[in-house]
C-alpha cells in the first residue's frame, strides 16, 4: 500500500511509535509542494490539515483511494471532501487506540485496515468537534490555567501534583505546551459557544495569542 504521510519529525515518530506492517510504502513530506504531481498513491495521511480551499483542492488532487486528515476542532461536514477525521494531536498519536469520526461509512473498512498497518485500532465517534479525549485534556489544561490565575499554586506544582495525583503522563502544563496552547484555545473557544463550561481563562486565551 503507498501511503503519502504529511507529518512533522515529531508526529511522524508518534505514528512510527507500534510496528509499522511491510505492506506500507511510506512517502513522507514535511509540506505539500515538495510531493511531486503524478506520482500513484493509496492513501494520503495529513497530519497537518489546514481547513483551506487549497489544502482541500490539494489532496483531492491526489486521487487517492483513502484520505485521512488530523483535524479535531473542525468536524467534516464543515470540510468540503469525503475524508476520515481523527485526533492526531501530538501524545495522542502514540495510543494504540485512534478516535476517528466518517461520514462515509464505506470508507471506514478501508481507514481500519490502513490504521492496522500501524499498529493501530480506531474507536468510531460521532463527527463532533474536539472528539472525546481531547475535549477531557483541553478542559483539564483550562482548569490549572485558572488556577494558576488565582494563584493557588505555580506551574510547577500543578504540574507536579497532577502527575502524582492523577498518574497522568504529563502535567497540565506541559502537556498543553506539547500539544500547542492555540490548539487547546481554539477548541475550548469553539466549544464554548455551545456550552459556556468550555470559556477559555484569560490567561489561555493572552498566552496562546501572544
């Protein structure tokens, strides 16, 4: 299977974290331009999805049977073309378990099987913004940003509480930092116009957008 990856050094060593199968012929590219035109490919892997005309218009250029884009803010029927979502946020990639929503149930075989290749298995969720996890992590990182706001600790310790409190592989702080603080604001800014539990803390919100 020829595999077009659109990755960072980082995403593309989380995705490389299980045994990769023999039937992946992996191509991987750091920025579209550098894929040449014409070249055959089974599925196109963008970890890197922009929801823009050009990005979109790009990979449908690439006549690729299987399209996989790692968007969690925006839900497909926000993205004009037949793809498969999942959470491909940095941490996240390394679980053996991806979370995936598809419009398309016919393409949902095909994202099964390519995801195997990868040592992976896909939990199927309702094309909803933020999927699960990432909406549970997000609200985690706003609630020490308000507490921090407060001052009722640092940085530090929050991070170093929640660690040994919750047994959680990075503190809240560290663990937005790796993911990116405006990927964490983005969600939580969107989320909150359905629910307000989900407002961002001013002090997110300034260190994201600064």
């Amino acid at each position: 299977m020829r595999v077009l990856l659109l990755a960072t050094d980082e995403l593309k060593e989380e995705l490389f974290a299980h045994p990769v199968s023999e039937k992946i012929e992996l191509k991987w590219i750091t920025d579209p331009n550098a894929f040449i035109p014409g070249q055959s490919i089974d599925a196109c892997v963008d970890l890197l999805f922009e929801n823009t005309n050009e990005r979109i218009t790009w990979l449908k250029s690439l006549q690729a049977s299987l399209i996989i884009i790692n968007s969690v803010v925006t839900p497909l029927h926000h993205i004009q073309g037949h793809f498969i979502r999942i959470n491909g946020w940095t941490t996240f990639l390394k679980r053996p378990v991806v979370e995936a929503a598809a419009i398309n149930s016919l393409l949902q075989p095909k994202a099964e099987e390519l995801l195997n290749c990868f040592g992976r298995t896909i939990e199927w969720l309702p094309d909803i913004t933020g999927f699960i996890t990432p909406r549970i992590v997000a609200s985690i990182i706003n609630e020490a940003f308000f507490t921090l706001e407060e001052n009722v600790s640092t940085e530090a310790e929050i991070d170093t509480a929640m660690k040994l409190g919750t047994n959680y592989p990075f503190g809240p702080f560290e663990w937005g930092k790796k993911i990116g603080l405006y990927n964490i604001y983005s969600l939580l800014a969107t989320l909150s116009g359905e629910k307000k539990r989900y407002t961002p803390s001013l002090l997110l919100k300034q260190t994201a957008l600064a």
